[in-house]
C-alpha cells in the first residue's frame, strides 16, 4: 500500500544523489520527508526538492531514526560502515555501491528482471547492481525468458559520468587544452588515466591474474546472481568514451532455443522497460543523446548473427545515471512500497 514515507539520500550531494532527488520528484514518489544525507563537510548545505530548499545532514546514527527507505550512492567505504546502521534503526537500505553486492544475504535486483528478490532481504540491504549490469539484464530478461540464455558477449562504451562529476570537469579541461594546444593537466590524465579526450580508455582496476577489469568481472558475477542462473557464460570489455552521459553496448547472445531477428524484436517490443529504435535500413538506432535524462532502456540494431546461426545481437543504450543507477534504485523502492 503506498504510504507517506521518510526518505533518506545518502551521498546526496554527488552527482548520482542529486540524480535520485530529480527521479523521486519526477516519478512521484510518497516521500513526507527527505533527509539529505553527506560527509561532515557538506553538512548545512542546501539542495531542492519540490521546489523547496532542504539542509544536507552530516551523516550519524541518529539521522537514520525513523527513516523508512534510505538511498546509498556515497561509496563502498561509506556503505560497508553505515548501511548497517541504518538498516538496525528500522530502515530498508537500498545501495549504489558494489559493497553488497556478493553478499548472498542481499538480493541484487533490477526490478524488470527480478523484483521478487528484493521482499524481506535479510539484512535489510538491497544491492544496485553496476551500471553496465542493469541495461544489459533489462534487454536480455524477455530473451531469456523465451529462449534461455546460454553465452553472452558484450562490449561497453561507457560515458564519463560513471567515473563522477570530477572525471568530467577533467575530461572538459582535457578537450578545452587540445582545443588550445596547451599541454594536458597532469592531474586530469592521472583521474582519467591517461587523454581521454578524443580518445578511448579502458581504466578500471585490473585483475593481473585473469587479464580482466574489475568493471567486467562485475557483468560476469551481477548477471548470473540477477538471473540466478550460474550457467550463464559472460564474455565483457568495458571501454570508457568520450560521451558525458549515456552507456552504450554490443550484445552479441547465444541461445539454447534459437530466435529469429524478428522474433526477438517482437519480445523487446512487449518487454518491461524497454524501447524498441530500430530502422537501421534509414539509419535509425539508438544513442546516448536519445537516452540522457530518460528511464528505458533503449534496443536497437536487432538481427540474427551471422557468425552463429539461432543467435542474436543487438544494440543497448541508456542513460547510466538514471536507469544504470537512481532510477533503478527508486523503482526498487516503489516495487516494496508503492502499491
């Protein structure tokens, strides 16, 4: 039954909070009071919400008394230590970091997929899956509905906003000094790990011993314990671009009842969460500027694989810091609260 709820934003001054005060304000979400929440140095701060001013509170125990839904989007370190808390004063945690994210007492949800996961987790925590994760398992739920799911390979082109409201001010100083012929910034090339500008990185933590980066090794973990399927097989590379906002993905899958080109985007066209763009005859497909500041996930460039018959590839766009992060995390909490 919807209620009138007290809602706390934890991180509420980054670049992913301010996105979820826009997200409850725009999808109408029962909120009857929001308690911004950041570190000791944003205290007293004040953001908007609904048009009226609202004063950040330094995060502390006693801000979390009587919350209802506390939204998280301030970081591992923060979540590891204050989920808890929050959740052991009454609150149902909803978490943007990966910190939660193997433990197997808190269901990784995207509500299209797997809503159910999300009733009664056990520590009160539930986890946001990655960015990446969320669109691709968003398109991929109708397929593997139908046809089971056996192989997916992916490639990610993923925009700066992933990284924060930092990497972007470096990325704009980095294009404005090429611009100029002036030298790039020391510091904005160790950020970005190296010129992003006009360029195409791949900078996330590395595993020495697989030769894979952490943001890939999350798509492999986050897409079978969303399905829960451990059969699944996930071959990813994540590459960051020089796009501000707005994921885009190569999905190449493979399937243990094959589809055809028109039969899978028949699925997409009914699917939960998704728009169908694809006329690619006239050049009609999906990009990140179609999907900045909306909620679907968009699919586009739906055929038959050539190189393996029975199987599918696709494009998937969609804007990561709505739906690959605060909008998913609001629809988590609607799916518990809004009746």
């Amino acid at each position: 039954m919807t209620q009138s709820l007290k809602v706390a934003v934890v991180g509420a001054t980054g670049v992913v909070g301010r996105e979820m005060l826009r997200v409850l304000e725009a999808r109408n979400f029962p909120v009857g009071e929001l308690v911004p929440v950041a570190s000791p140095r944003s205290a007293g701060k004040t953001l908007e919400f609904r048009g009226q001013p609202v004063t950040v509170r330094a995060i502390a125990p006693e801000v979390f008394e009587g919350i209802d839904v506390a939204l998280f989007s301030a970081g591992g370190g923060t979540s590891r230590e204050w989920a808890p808390i929050a959740a052991a004063k009454g609150a149902i945690v909803i978490d943007n970091s990966s910190a939660w994210r193997r433990d197997p007492d808190c269901p990784l949800v995207v509500p299209e997929v797997n809503a159910a996961a999300a009733k009664n987790p056990k520590k009160g925590i539930i986890a946001n899956p990655n960015c990446s994760t969320i669109q691709m398992v968003v398109a991929l739920k109708p397929l593997h509905d139908a046809a089971k799911l056996r192989r997916i390979v992916v490639s990610t082109y993923q925009a700066i906003s992933g990284k924060g409201h930092e990497a972007v001010e470096a990325f704009e100083r980095q294009r404005a000094q090429l611009a100029k012929g002036e030298p790039l910034d020391a510091a904005d090339r160790k950020l970005l790990e190296g010129q992003l500008a006009g360029n195409v990185l791949m900078h996330w933590s590395r595993d020495v011993a697989s030769g894979y980066q952490e943001e890939e090794l999350k798509m492999v973990f986050e897409t079978k314990k969303i399905f829960d399927d451990e059969s699944i097989r996930v071959s990813p590379t994540t590459v960051r671009v020089p796009v501000i906002t707005g994921h885009a993905e190569s999905v190449t899958v493979e399937l243990e009842r094959p589809l055809t080109g028109a039969q899978a985007r028949a699925l997409l066209e009914k699917a939960e969460g998704v728009v169908v763009v694809d006329d690619f005859a006239n050049g009609v497909y999906p990009t990140p500027l179609d999907a900045e500041g909306k909620d679907p996930v968009f699919v586009g460039r739906i055929r038959e694989d050539v190189g393996n018959p029975g199987g599918i590839q696709m494009w998937i766009v969609a804007d990561n810091l709505r739906k690959g992060a605060a909008t998913n995390a609001v629809q988590i909490a609607e799916s518990l609260f809004v009746g």
